[in-house]
C-alpha cells in the first residue's frame, strides 16, 4: 500500500510546501440502516436521547468516504488530500449518502 496519504481539512500543512496540485476529488459512501436499525431509531425518536443507531452508519459511511478519497488521491500519485470537506444526505427513504472531496496534491 505505501506510504500512507495525508488528510486535512485545512489548505496547508505545517513545514511543508505544496509542490504540486494534481485536482479537485471526491470520495462517497451510500450506507442503509437496514430494517433493525430503522426500528431501534424509530424507538430512539420516540425516547428521545442520541440517535445512536443513526450516528453509527453515518460514522461508517464517513469512513469509507475518506478511504475512497485516499485511493482516488493515490490513483492520481498525490501524498496529501487538503481542504478536505464532508457533505451527509439522506436519498430515500433509510439511504445515507457522505461524500468527501477535497485538492489531491503532492508534498514536499
């Protein structure tokens, strides 16, 4: 796998120098919380408290966004991912979609 990609949501790194911009890309998750998860949210909603069953697929689904971003930034030969931003919308109805993008560039 090599040397691991670095992530940032910020537009710099600290002592290091952007040597080259190699484009904007973007990384996605389409998670669902399946029928057992539905229930336990909709208990949860009625009892009020975190929706934790939720927070976990789109924990999950923040993962794997991040890690497809990493593999897009490493098809293109780029060592760093910056201005990293993370977009979380339900389509339909239980589908969770996060998408990451952010500048893949190469350090120095």
């Amino acid at each position: 796998m090599g040397e691991d990609i670095v992530l940032a949501t910020m537009p710099m790194i600290p002592k290091r120098e952007v040597d080259q911009v190699l484009g904007v890309i973007y990384g996605s998750s389409t998670r669902t919380r399946g029928l057992g998860g539905r229930f336990i949210s909709s208990i949860e909603s009625i009892t009020g408290g975190k929706g934790t069953a939720y927070a976990e697929e789109i924990e999950k689904a923040r993962k794997e966004a991040l890690e497809d971003l990493k593999n897009e930034a490493r098809k293109l030969g780029a060592n760093a991912v910056l201005s990293i931003d993370f977009e979380t919308t339900e389509v339909l109805e239980g589908f969770i979609l996060v998408s990451a993008y952010g500048t893949a560039v190469k350090l120095i």
